[in-house]
C-alpha cells in the first residue's frame, strides 16, 4: 500500500485548517476565537467558539498529526467542565472513522480534511448545542481510565515481583513483605507462598 506524506509550516497549517473547517463558521454559528484565555496556546492551533460549544483544531506530535478537542464551558474566564477529543464520540458513534483505519494517510495536509469529515459524521448534534452525548463521553473516559489504572496496577506489581524474587534470594525478608503486601489481591501462588515465608523469618 503506498502512503502519503503531506507536510506543512506553521502558516501553511493555519491556513488549511482556516480553510477545512470553515463550515464552522458558515453552517454552524461558530466563531473563531483570536484572543484566548488560556496561559499557554499551541501556535499551531485554530479555536472555534459558539457558547457553550468550542472546537479546538491543533497540530500535535511535532508536526506529524492533528487532532480535535472540544471544551464545554459557558463562561470563557473558567475552566470547561469537559475537555476531551472528538475520537471519544467517534468510539462510540462512528468506530469504522478511527485514525488506525486510514494508515495511508501521513502528515497533517493529509489528515485535516478526514477530521473535517469525521467531525461531520460524528458530532453534528453537539455542534448545534445539543449536549446529550457528554454522559456517554464521560463514562467511556471513566471506563478506560479505569481500566488504564487497572493495567498500571498489573504492572507494577510485576516489578515489585521480580524485586521480590531477587530480595529473597539474598534473605532480605523485610524488603520481600514490602515489595509484595501493597498487591496481595494480585498475588499469585508462588508470590503468596514467598510472602508468607518472608513473614515467618522475621
């Protein structure tokens, strides 16, 4: 499969979002926003703003991708009660637009008009206003930091093993009790067995 590369300088990036995503403005009411509220503002970015609705159009990855972020917020001088990317709705509406489907496509000039089109497809409604799918968003964000929290756990209670291992063989029973107590619901027979000789030693 042969794949494209299209890049671009900061004016060229600007201009081509200005330019894809000028149905915001045209069909939806959007207004883009020059003067920003935040401390910090990624240069390579375009804000859009209809209240309580923005749609944050940046480059990312140091010029190798592109994304888009909504922010929910009626007030500009607060922070937004959500602030999440538009692949979470897409998750859930569109999966078939993910960005893996289209590994033929490298470099922003290349992914802004997909973006434009998956914004389309996926979130019409919360572009007019319409704020139902936010309760879907945030249990799907809450679902996969729980299981990201749940991964980090396995993890590290892999590392406390090995650790486990090598303190026992040395006869350092105290650092065994506490590399393993903190994970004892993940303990499997062998790491339980070890803790309670580690136990019985000192």
């Amino acid at each position: 499969m042969a794949v494209e590369y299209q890049y671009a300088n900061k004016e060229q990036l600007l201009a081509a979002m200005r330019e894809e995503f000028a149905f915001l403005e045209s069909e939806y009411g959007y207004t883009e926003l020059v003067e920003r509220p935040e401390r910090y503002i990624n240069p390579y970015s375009v804000l859009y703003r209809k209240s309580p609705v923005e749609v944050l159009v940046e480059g990312i990855s140091y010029g190798s991708g592109t994304s888009i972020m909504f922010r929910i917020r009626e007030d500009l001088s607060q922070p937004p009660q959500d602030d999440f990317c538009v692949s979470w709705i897409t998750t859930i509406r569109r999966p078939d637009l993910q960005e893996w489907q289209f590994p033929d496509k490298r470099g922003q000039l290349l992914q802004l008009p997909r973006l434009a089109n998956e914004l389309r497809a996926v979130a019409d409604d919360l572009l007019r206003g319409d704020l139902s799918i936010l309760p879907q968003v945030r249990d799907a964000i809450a679902k996969a930091r729980k299981e990201g929290e749940a991964a980090e756990r396995v993890r590290q209670f892999r590392r406390a093993e090995v650790r486990s291992q090598e303190a026992f063989r040395s006869g350092d029973y105290q650092r065994v009790i506490e590399e393993l107590e903190p994970h004892r619901d993940l303990l499997n027979p062998p790491s339980r067995k070890r803790l309670e000789i580690a136990k019985s030693r000192t």
